[in-house]
C-alpha cells in the first residue's frame, strides 16, 4: 500500500513550492490507491510560528488536497506533530551509539565557532564536523570512556552525532533524478540529537517515516544532498529494506529563471508566492491567491505543470484527471519556471467552464453590494457578453459597472480624433429617432441602428463612435445593441444629452 508524506514545519506561511510538494505527493498516492499524510516537523522550537500549522491545514483544504491522516484527522500512526512524539526518538539515537554508528559531541557552540574561524583563518572556509576533524574534537570518540559518562552524569550539554565513514561511496536510484552517489568524504558528521532532547530533521523524519510506514519519500530538490545520509541511517538503523523510494522534487524558479521563487520576487512583481493570505498576530503579512481571486482548481492545475507535463496537448485539468494523468517519470531534473500570465490564463479558462447561472448570482450580490440594481433577466444577459475578456470574477462585475454607471472619465484621446461636427449631427438625429423608439431588445436595437444607417446612407463609422463613447466613455465593449438593451432608453438618452452638451462643438 503506497503511503507518503507532505512534512512542512509550521515556520511561516506555505509557499506555492511547498503546495505543489504536498500536490505531486497527492497526486501519487490517489494513482495508486495510497494514502496522503501530513505531518508537522516542528522539532525546531525556536523558528516555531503560531498559527502557521492552521494555515498550512486551511492551505491544502482550500487546494482540494485534504491529507487523508494528520493533525487534524489522525489516523493509526500518530502522532501527526513531531514535537507529540519526543519520547521516542531518544531510543534511535541511543541505538546509534550503542551501535557504533554515532557518538555524543561535548563541544560548546563557542568552541565550535572558534574551529571555525581558525580553518577560515589557515585558508579552509568551509570547515566540517567531519571524519577528520572529529579527532580533535570532544566527543566520545576522543574522550575516555570514564570522561564521557562523568559529562553524561553530570548533565554536561551535548549533541549526537552521525558517525560517517571516511570513505564510501553512497548510492541510491532517485524516481526523479536516476542514480545518485556520493562519496562520504564529502559529507559531514550531522547532529541527528540535540541538546534540548530533540531530534534533527535528519533523525526524525527517518524514524517517523520508518514507524508510518512511508513507502516513498516525494520531496524538494533542497533535500537532495542530505539523501545520502538518509540512506546510511536506514542501513544503520537496520530498516534498509523497508527505506522508501525517494524522489526529489525541481526548484520553482523566477520568472527569469534566476534563482528560486522568492517572495521578495513576487512583492516586486506583483504577484502572490503563498496559497491564502497570511495575517499573523504580530510580522509580516503576505498575500495569497485564494484572497486574489483564483479558483483553487486554476492555482492547481498551473502547480501541476511547475515541473511536470502529461506528454499531450492538454493543459486544463481537473483534480481528478491529474489524478489519473500524473506520472512520477514525467517529472522534469530541471527548474521550473514560473510565469505568472500564464497563471492568469488558467484562472480564464475556469472561469469560463463555470455555470453562467452561478457567475450571475455573484454578479447580482456584487451590483446590489454597489447600490446598482438590474433585473435578473439583464443580469443573466450580462454574463455571457463579459465572462470571455475576465480573468476573475471581479472583472465582471467592474466591467458591467462600466457599462451600468454613466461614464464620469472619457477617452479623449479617441473624442478628438472620431468626435467632430458631422459624427455629432449624425449622434444628435440618432438621439431623436431613440427618444421615438423607446425601450427595446438588443435585436431590436440593433434593426434601429442598421435601419438609421441605410436611411441616410451612412456606413457604421460615422455612428458607432461616437455613441459608444457617449454611452460608456471609451472605445472598448460589448456591442452597442447590448449595451442600449442593458442601461434602457431612458439612460441612453441622458448620456447622449449630457455628452454633447460636455463636448459641444
């Protein structure tokens, strides 16, 4: 039975990369019949943010990607926090000393900082806790063994450590990236027990993963290099047949393909980098696009192509179809580059499959919310005239209100290049032969317009100008039938007048 874990911590808002983490690691699961988890790292106390855990919660909700076990809806491997399971990972470590495989470090941060700066020093900047520099470090390796248990019994701080071979070549076949090696020369002895009793991520997603029955770890491309070290603890810990296949994820990048996806990208361009809005007690606030107005099935389905494509022309998808579309194999090594007009686009082509009887009702409550009131049958008509130029919902109901309101701005520009005496005595006889017609349909507005035409015989353009702009104040729009059907005659009439007399010539 396939089972696989999203595992944020609750530092901060979700980003859209970590969505599309806890996605493609849905989207595997429900292809095989298995099982979403989530589980809270919080073994961090210090980067512990309150309210983040909900908002990661609210997050995949809102996306469609309620994790089947978790905080929130345990299930039989819980706890679901890492923090609620403490007792139980001091065992591992133990077992890993015990074992030979990882030893207790008495170093002070003071001294580690010291080491440090003496390797910076002698021309070595980028100095590890490592095969060789451990011997001349204070830890169990070094120190007698009489030494080590007077610390331990005297509550003296220390960390354990992962004991690391000088020389192996690590290897392990990645679902994304193919064989992975890595020699452990190049690896660092990593702290897996702190010394406030907690795990590292290292020991604790390991031991967690191992205890839930993870059978495959679907993770950040960020997480790649500490692979090799999860691989050993494994072997280490005795589990190496049951460790899961891992597959690591590629970066979200820049709209310049310049770096990861930041959001100090997305405030300067002008887009949301997080799911929801994200409004702490106390900090700072951020943007999402639940609160923009995207559907979450746009926010989806554009997640979803951030480094992973079907191998068809299909680009618009619903939960269900990635579902049955998504292949593990199919997911690009590369950075994904992330285009926030084509984000756009996809919330277009959403809002256009949605009912037109349920765009209208919000239509309606939106009008109504503006002190405008239009029946329901003009309300209806509206829908279809304007749903194919919006992107939200919002833009329908700013563009019916352009249309709905008399125009206060006009488009100069446009009235003194189409507006001049002739286009206005040919406005001023269409003003009488409307104020004759009254109210109609837009089908018969639109035999008014044609037949007034072909009675002087004038082409549209010495018309349709200028009573568009006396009528919404700019060139762009719905047909001029629809829009004289939509504000009345009565309406129609006042602009005009008002038009004229504004510019009088």
């Amino acid at each position: 039975m396939v089972r696989v874990r999203f595992a944020p911590s609750p530092t901060g808002p979700l980003h859209m990369g970590g969505v599309r983490t806890a996605l493609y690691n849905y989207l595997f699961a429900k292809k095989q019949g298995g099982t979403f988890i989530l589980r809270i790292e919080d073994t961090d106390q210090t980067r512990f943010v309150a309210g983040a855990e909900d908002y990661i919660q609210e997050a995949l909700d809102w996306c469609g990607i309620t994790p089947d076990e978790g905080p929130h809806n345990p299930g039989p491997y819980g706890p679901y926090r890492q923090s609620e399971r403490k007792p139980m990972y001091r065992q591992y470590a133990e077992q890993l000393v015990n074992s030979g495989r990882a030893y207790y470090a008495f170093d002070t941060g003071e001294e580690l900082e010291a080491m440090r700066e003496r390797a910076k020093q002698s021309g070595f900047p980028n100095w590890q806790y490592n095969s060789i520099t451990r011997e001349r470090m204070k830890n169990s390796l070094t120190l007698s063994k009489e030494e080590v248990e007077k610390r331990l019994a005297n509550g003296d701080p220390y960390v354990i450590r992962i004991q690391l071979p000088r020389d192996e070549e690590v290897k392990f076949e990645d679902m994304v990236r193919g064989w992975v090696s890595v020699n452990t020369r190049n690896m660092d002895d990593k702290v897996l027990f702190k010394s406030d009793g907690m795990p590292t991520y290292h020991l604790a997603n390991i031991v967690d993963d191992y205890l839930m029955k993870i059978t495959h770890v679907i993770r950040g491309e960020e997480w790649l290099p500490s692979a090799p070290l999860h691989v050993l603890l494994y072997r280490y810990l005795g589990w190496e047949d049951a460790r899961p296949a891992f597959a690591h994820l590629p970066l979200l990048l820049r709209p310049d393909g310049n770096g990861k996806l930041s959001k100090r990208d997305g405030d300067r361009l002008g887009f949301p980098v997080f799911p929801i809005d994200w409004n702490p007690a106390d900090g700072e606030s951020a943007s999402g696009y639940r609160e923009k107005g995207y559907y979450p099935q746009a926010f989806v389905n554009m997640l979803a192509f951030l480094g992973w494509n079907p191998g068809t022309e299909q680009e618009v998808f619903s939960l269900d179809e990635l579902v049955q579309s998504f292949d593990i194999s199919r997911v690009s090594k590369a950075g994904a580059r992330f285009d926030f007009d084509k984000t756009k686009w996809f919330n277009q082509q959403y809002l256009r499959m949605q009912p037109e009887a349920d765009l209208a009702t919000v239509l309606a409550a939106k009008l109504t919310e503006k002190g405008i009131s239009l029946n329901e049958e003009k309300t209806a008509y509206l829908v279809p005239l304007l749903k194919e130029r919006a992107v939200f919902p919002e833009d329908l109901v700013t563009e019916a209100v352009a249309i709905l309101q008399a125009p206060e701005i006009y488009d100069e520009k446009s009235i003194e290049k189409r507006y001049n005496s002739e286009a206005a005595n040919v406005l001023s006889a269409f003003y009488e032969v409307l104020k004759q017609r009254g109210d109609a349909d837009a089908a018969d507005y639109d035999v008014l317009i044609k037949s007034f035409l072909e009675s002087r015989g004038l082409g549209f353009g010495k018309l349709g100008p200028a009573l568009r702009l006396a009528l919404t104040g700019v060139m762009a729009g719905p047909s001029l039938p629809d829009v004289l059907y939509l504000i009345g005659s009565d309406e129609a009439l006042r602009r005009i007048e008002y038009f004229k007399q504004r510019f009088s010539l």
